[in-house]
C-alpha cells in the first residue's frame, strides 16, 4: 500500500508562513489534493490537482508538488488557521490520505 | 449548492450490521462525472476512505474493509449508501460522505462533505 507521511505538528506565528510537508514515493508523479479540520467540524478541500484552489479559498493556500515531497504552503498565517492538515492522493484504486498536521499559531 | 446529509444508526452492538445512508440535495447523484464516497474518522484519528460509488453502481473500495463493505445508489431517491458487515470496536467514528470536486479525476478532491454521523460500536 502507498504511505503518505505528515509531520504530526507543525507550529508557525502568526503572519509568518507555514510549510506542511507530505512525503510519499515519487509522489510527484501522482495528483495531490490538501484538506483542513477544525475540530468537530467536516473537512474542507483547500487545494486541490496539486495546486489549485476552490472557490472561496484565500489565495495565501498554495501548493507544490515535486519528487518525494508536496508541499502545503499557508502564507501570512492567521490565528483561524490553527486546523488539522491532511494530503490525499489516489492511488491503485484507492484513496489514500495522509496521518495529518496540527497547525499550531503561536 | 450541492448538500450532503449523512443518517443511520448511532449504536451498533458487535458483530451487526452499519447502514448509513447519504442523502443529496441541490444536485443529483445521477449527473456528473463523480464517484460519490464514505470517508470515517476514528476518534481523535485521521481520516479513512471507505470506499466510493459511481452513477452507474461501479465501485472501488478500500482493501482494508473491502471485505465487509457494500456501496450502492438509488437515483430515485437521490441517495446512495453504505453497508458495512461485523462490525467491532475499531469501526467506532465519524462516517462522512462527500462529493469530489469538479476535476478530471472526478473520484477523489473531496469538496462537498455531509456534517458526518457518530458511528459507536459497543456491547
């Protein structure tokens, strides 16, 4: 089976920039899509193919995508931040996430 | 807007039987290229895809439960459903379903999410 690898935390202050990892073989090969969880509440898609947004998310989410890492990148970081991060792919017919990232905003 | 609204049961004994039943609004689960999905999450865990249904009843699940799970749809009543067998301890979360966002892909970038039902496996 295919293994996403997230840090457990990450912790940033507020308007610096965030940078979650998700490690995976040559994930770069493959599509990657990014969810965020506040707690008690329903994930939310925030970038989507790598590095597209849905409507409705701020422009500071951006994503890359590149050999054995992608990237969820959050710039000026907001106190409303502060969620669960989880990487996705599709792979042998199965969806497959991430263990997720707690973003912490100092 | 699409709508998602997950119901079902919120006490299962070991060994029955989950079915829960995913009911759309504001769209129909019969257009559009997308795999509609079950997605869980065990308390206080990450998220588990369960499995995900087409229009046209193909389905692709995960191998872990694959064994246990049953997906199908019913355009009549715009819904589509989830079945899962034996249930025990470690089937005990959130079940979402969700729809994929508008993508070539179409079965996975889950957008559009119910508000998810309490699933609790206990004797």
């Amino acid at each position: 089976s295919y293994v996403l690898t997230q840090p457990p935390s990450v912790s940033v202050a507020p308007g610096q920039t965030a940078r979650i990892p998700c490690g995976g073989n040559n994930i770069g090969g493959k599509t990657v899509h990014w969810y965020l969880q506040k707690p008690g509440q329903a994930p939310v898609l925030v970038v989507y193919d790598d590095s597209d947004r849905p409507s409705g998310i701020p422009e500071r989410f951006s994503g890359s995508n590149s050999g054995n890492t992608a990237t969820l990148t959050i710039s000026r970081v907001e106190v409303g931040d502060e969620a669960d991060y989880y990487c996705q792919v599709w792979h042998s017919s199965s969806v497959v996430f991430g263990g997720g990232t707690k973003l912490t905003v100092l | 807007q699409v709508q998602l609204q997950e119901s079902g049961p919120g006490l299962l004994k070991p060994s029955e039987t989950l079915s829960l039943t995913c009911s759309v609004s504001g769209g129909s689960v019969s257009s559009g290229d997308y795999y509609w999905g079950w997605i869980r999450q065990s308390p206080g865990k990450g998220l588990e895809w369960i499995g995900s249904i087409y229009r046209s009843g193909s389905t692709f699940s995960n191998p872990s439960v694959k064994s246990r799970v049953t997906i199908s749809i019913d355009s009549s009543n715009n819904q589509f459903s989830l079945t899962l067998t034996s249930v025990t301890a470690t089937d005990t979360g959130v079940y979402y379903c969700a729809r994929p966002a508008m993508t070539a892909a179409g079965i996975d970038a889950f957008e559009m999410w119910g508000q998810g039902t309490l699933v609790i496996v206990s004797s």
